[in-house]
C-alpha cells in the first residue's frame, strides 16, 4: 500500500538546506561537465603540440627512410654482382678442371 501522508524526515531535509534532491544532482552533473570540459581543452592542447612535434619530424624520416632505401638498393646490386662473380668463378673453375 502506498503511503499518501508525505515522509516527514525527507521534507524535513529539504527544508534544512533548502534544495530539493534534483538541484543536488544538477549540480553534480555541471561540476563533472566543468571538469571534463577542462580535461578536453587540456588533451586538445596535448594534441595539437604532439601534431606538431610530428609534423616537424617527419621530413626527416622521409629523407632518412629514402637514403636507407637507396642504400639498400646499392646492397642489392652488390649482392647481384658477387652472386654472378661466383657463378663465373665456380663455372670456369669447372670447365678448367674437365678438359
């Protein structure tokens, strides 16, 4: 059964401090709302100084990563080279061995 008389101790604190239990809450919920927003600006901030420390060392990964792939190209042609010397080599040494 629903009880019609209102609660006495509830009234009685809502007239002590004078808000009703919703203001409590609203207020709460605007004091986390503050506080997030405050966070937000901050990680904004972080954000914008990481992008920009990135955006100043890109360029010279781009210069580092395309001398590294021009020095791997010379390798590659090295390798190329001493693989077709050995060839000649193992080759001749066979045909010299065989007549």
């Amino acid at each position: 059964m629903l009880n019609k008389f209102p609660n006495p101790v509830i009234e009685a604190r809502q007239q002590l401090n004078g808000r009703l239990p919703g203001d409590t809450v609203l207020k709460i919920l605007m004091q986390k709302m503050r506080s997030l927003e405050t966070k937000l600006s901050v990680l904004e901030d972080y954000i914008k100084e990481l992008n920009r420390r990135q955006g100043k060392l890109l360029p010279d990964l781009e210069k580092k990563m395309a001398r590294m792939s021009l020095l791997l190209e010379n390798t590659k042609l090295v390798v190329k080279d001493l693989m077709v010397w050995k060839e000649t080599i193992v080759s001749n040494y066979f045909h010299a061995f065989s007549d």
